[in-house]
C-alpha cells in the first residue's frame, strides 16, 4: 500500500531541492555579471534558467549540474505529486 504522504513528503523535498537550485543557479549568475534582483529569482526564474545553459555550455562544452539539478527535482516533485493524487482517488 502506498501512502499518500510519504509522496507527498518525497515531492515537497524535490520542490525545495528544485528551490536551492534555483537559487545557486542565480548566484552563479551573479557571479558572472548577470544580476537578478532576489525578490524576482521566481519571476526570472527561466530567463536565469536560460542564460545559465547558454553559459555554461560555452564555456565548458556541457551545461551546468545546476540546470540538471533543477529541471530533474522539478519533474520528479510534478510526478510524485502526479502519483499520489491517482493513488488517492483510486483509493488503494
């Protein structure tokens, strides 16, 4: 039987990895020269997203860990969250 809530729990844990993700995204940023203002890190957040990928990638030849830290603890929370709503309303 699977609980609800520990998917729940699992899916809140990858939202707030996708957040400190986010966030050492843009300082990575700002260390680079391209400032966002911290109360707009949510509004910019694809824009950074963007730039972080464009960056790295010329710089090194691969994108950043950051940007796969972020795109893939975001879809596993989408997925988990996903996961327990069917298993809720199937009721098992």
């Amino acid at each position: 039987m699977i609980n609800t809530t520990v998917l729940l729990t699992l899916a809140a844990l990858c939202g707030i990895w996708a957040a400190v993700s986010a966030v050492l995204l843009t300082r990575s940023l700002d260390q680079r020269g391209l400032t966002t203002p911290f109360p707009f890190i949510r509004l910019f957040l694809f824009r950074n997203l963007g730039r972080y990928r464009e960056i790295t990638r010329s710089e090194t030849g691969n994108v950043g860990p950051l940007f796969y830290s972020y795109v893939i603890s975001i879809n596993v929370a989408l997925v988990l969250v996903m996961i327990a709503v069917a298993v809720r309303i199937s009721g098992l």
